[in-house]
C-alpha cells in the first residue's frame, strides 16, 4: 500500500496523511491520525471528492491525467504543500530530474571519451555528450530560479534532441533505434511541460497585491 504525509500550512503539527492500495483503490484520508474518510473506486477518486477538517477546512482529493496520474491535494481549493499540483514541487522535480538527465549524460560522455566502446559510440556518446550535459544543467538551474525561458528552452532541446536522432538514424544504419528512446522522451517533456503552467502560478503569486483606490 502507498501512503504519503503532508503537512498542512507546513506545519508539522497538522499532518494529512493519504494512502492507497493497487490501481488507486480504498484511498483513505486522515488527519492527525483520525480516518476523515475513504474514496473506494478510482472512478470516484477521478471525479474527486471533498473532506471536512474539524475547523471547517476544506480538504479536496482528486485524480488528475491519464498518462500519468497524480492525486491533486487542495486545502481550500489552494494546493497543499509538497503535493502534485503544488506549483513550488513541480518546479523542485523538474530540476531534480533535469539535473539527474545532464549529470548522466555529463558523466557518461566522459566515460565514453576516456574509454570509448562500440556499445557507447552507437548511442552517440562522446565528448559532446559532455556539453549536452552541461547545458542541460544550467537550463536546469535557471528553470530553478524560475526562468520560463530557461524552461522553454529545455523543453525545445529535448524535442529536437529526438528529432535530431531519428534524423541520424536514418543516415546511419548502425546507430541505435531512435524508438527506444521515445518513451522516455515523452516522459521527461511532458514533466517540463507541467513545469510552465507551474511557472505562471508562481509568478501570479510573487506580484504584489496592486491596491485599488
């Protein structure tokens, strides 16, 4: 059974704890400890369901996306903390897993330069693999410091990244199968992709209230 804990105004003494069984099942709700409910299908958990704290809060739990779902956490309707629709999180994966893609492909092109194989060369890798890395790191570090720009950009690179491979497949017999890669591909943009509506929402939130007179 999954489980995950988040805390409630990050205050480590409201903790809402959510668990569930295969295939989204029996999720229960709780609140410090006490059961506030349960949502049994995941066809009631897609269409979403509301739990009230006993200071009249509102917890919403719903099911969101098809290729990838994820429960969006909402405390009056502002999500909760560390969940997945929580903009600030969004932004923390994206670069935690941007920076995982450009040190793998940092260090993997030093491997391949140092001690080239034939497995290494026909994947590509090599010493621009190192500069692949490279960039993929700062794009990461200025999706970190909010750019969209930044984010854009990273986006871009991927999808060109792919198209560029299938374009050299079919120059080269010998390198490997473009295909094996899309999966993985359309992971990692659609996890940037997430990453712009996130973006928006926290620049909204850095705007200072303008005072009508």
């Amino acid at each position: 059974m999954a489980q995950h804990t988040y805390y409630l105004a990050n205050n480590s003494t409201e903790p809402l704890t959510l668990s569930w069984g295969f295939n989204w099942k029996n999720l229960k709700v709780s609140y410090l400890g006490e059961l506030l409910g349960e949502i049994v299908t995941k066809k009631e958990l897609v269409e979403g369901r509301e739990f009230q704290l006993p200071d009249n809060r509102v917890v919403s739990v719903k099911l969101k996306g098809s290729m990838m779902p994820q429960l969006e956490v909402l405390l009056n309707n502002e999500p909760v903390n560390g969940s997945a629709t929580d903009p600030e999180a969004v932004i923390a994966q994206i670069f935690k897993l941007s920076m995982i893609l450009g040190g793998l492909n940092f260090m993997l092109g030093i491997f391949a330069y140092l001690q080239p194989t034939e497995f290494l060369t026909r994947l590509g890798m090599g010493l621009e693999t190192v500069f692949t890395g490279l960039l993929i790191m700062a794009l990461a570090y200025g999706i970190k410091k909010r750019s969209m720009a930044a984010l854009i950009a990273s986006i871009a690179f991927w999808v060109l990244d792919y198209a560029a491979s299938i374009f050299f497949a079919m120059q080269d017999s010998g390198t490997t199968n473009p295909s094996a890669g899309f999966f993985m591909r359309m992971v990692i943009v659609y996890s940037l992709y997430r990453g712009i509506a996130a973006l928006k929402k926290l620049k909204q939130q850095a705007q200072p209230e303008i005072q009508v007179a």
